[in-house]
C-alpha cells in the first residue's frame, strides 16, 4: 500500500530484535522505533513508536469505483460489513503516534496529535484507546475507550472524550460541520462525552450509540443568516450549558439552559413590508410579552 522502507536500523538479541529508522507510507515520511518479541510458546509483542510531522489518512488507496461519479471510498462509519479481525497477527501491539497534524477524512485537521493504543490478545481480546489528545485552537481534545469482542463476537465499545477550551469560531471553522450561514466570536466550550455501542460492523456501532453528552460555552455572540438581511439574528451569549441523552431507536433528549444579554431572531422592517404586514410597535419592556415570537422562521 505504497510503503518502502527510507533507512533502518535493527539489533537481533536472543528472541527479539530492536529497531529503527525511517520509512514513506503513501508518499510520507514516517520515523519508527520499536522492538519485537517472539518469545518461545507465548505470544509475540510489537511496541511500535512512530512520528511524523504530517499524517493524513485522508489518502484513499482503493480500487476506481465501478460505475461513473460513484464514490470510491464508503466512509468507515457507513460500512455495515462485519468487521474482519482475520488479518490480525496472533500478537500483542502497542503503538504511540505523535504527529504535528493529522488529516482525516471529510476535512477534518487535527493539530498536535498524540496517541497510544494497544491490541491485547488480538484472537479474542481488548482494543484500547489509552490516550488520546489534539490540540484545537487554544483548546483541547482528549479521549479514552475500548472495542471489546474478536474472533465472531459483536464489538461492544466504549469511548470517553473530553473536549476543552475550543473557541467558538474555531469550533465553526470545520470544514465538515454544515453551519455555513454561522459566524461566532469569542466564547469557550467545554464538552465531556460518554458513549457505549455494540454492532458487528461499524454502521452498527454508529446505529446503536448509546450515552450522553455534556456541554458548556462561555460569554460570546453568535451571528447567523447575514448574507439573508431579512432572515438575519444574532445571539448574544453569556453562558450556555446543556445535556443530550441518546438512546438507540429513540430520538435524542435534551435539555439547555440559555443565558443571553440580547436575542434578536426577529425579521428585518424590509422583509415585514415586502410581505405586506405592518410591523407592530415591540413591547421592549418585557421578555415576555404580548409580541410573536417569530420561531416559523
């Protein structure tokens, strides 16, 4: 899959042999060390250390799709294949990864990535995430969690995250995330996440996500609909918190508490006299008052 080894180094002690050196994967360059076991009548071990300044795994090496405009890769969350653990060699692995930035799919930049994770008994064992952290603008992302369940068991998981102190105009910055008529400034997020799901391919584990989630955000504004003037507002935030509980085959519950300086979700005089309403006097006096709130918009 396009991997060649730049330079090496190894040292053969007794059952095991130590290594390092260099090597391109896809066209990037990667630098490992570790060391093998392969001790008599026990199972092999793998410690796998690789840095890189950039990693994208966004590369797709696949076969070209089999019919004009098709897409030639599924995402890895949509695939509901059961998921092969065959290809796994009889050994216990950890690898650490540190990388300046990793790319993933669908636009995805992760600055300063450090992971460790460890397949333990691959026959019929433990897939853990140990460590996870990304920087996010002035914030960061850290996870933790396990895919329990080889050899024909349905996987079950489990994935702790925590995220700290993205801005909100970083947060709106993801080129994936489908809220391009929303600006925002200022603001801090905090999000802790606790997700379990079992399904014998990853459509399933996605399917059967199961948790909650946790999330607050400091003082900010957030702007959205400018380049529509007649369905422009703004929110002025001072503090916002709120929890969203998921369940399989139910529809996610929430529940927020909102504390704004100033909510103005109300349509400009234009539109009000384009549609042939006259626009009625506001009773600024009082958060709730007799005026329509203009939520059909």
């Amino acid at each position: 899959d396009g991997l060649s080894i730049d330079r090496a180094v190894a040292r053969f002690s007794g059952d095991s042999v130590s290594f390092k050196g260099g090597v391109v994967w896809r066209q990037q360059p990667l630098n490992l060390q570790g060391k093998f076991e392969y001790p008599d009548k026990l199972p092999s071990s793998l410690t796998l250390s690789v840095d890189a300044r950039t990693l994208d795994l966004s590369r797709q090496a696949v076969a070209k799709p089999a019919t004009p405009g098709a897409a030639n890769y599924l995402p890895f969350w949509q695939d509901d294949r059961p998921i092969d653990y065959s290809g796994l060699p009889q050994m216990n692995v950890q690898i650490d990864l540190s990388a300046d930035q990793l790319l993933l799919p669908n636009g995805i930049n992760l600055p300063k990535v450090n992971l460790q994770a460890r397949l333990s008994d691959s026959a019929s064992g433990r897939l853990s995430l140990e460590r996870f952290e990304s920087g996010f603008g002035k914030g960061k992302i850290s996870a933790s969690g396990t895919i329990n369940g080889f050899a024909g068991q349905s996987p079950a998981m489990s994935l702790k995250a925590q995220a700290d102190g993205f801005e909100i105009a970083k947060l709106f910055s993801i080129q994936n995330l489908k809220t391009p008529s929303v600006s925002a400034q200022g603001g801090v997020v905090q999000v802790d996440v606790d997700l379990t799901a079992t399904g014998r391919s990853p459509k399933q584990l996605v399917a059967s996500l199961a948790g909650h989630a946790n999330a607050s955000v400091g003082a900010g504004s957030l702007t959205f609909n400018q380049a529509d003037a007649a369905n422009a507002g703004a929110v002025a935030l001072q503090s916002f918190a709120g929890q969203a509980d998921f369940t399989p085959g139910r529809s996610p519950r929430f529940s927020i508490d909102l504390n704004a300086s100033k909510i103005n979700l109300e349509r400009s005089d234009s539109a009000n006299n384009a549609s042939g309403k006259a626009k009625e006097t506001s009773n600024q006096r009082w958060l709730f008052g007799t005026d329509v709130l203009p939520f059909n918009q």
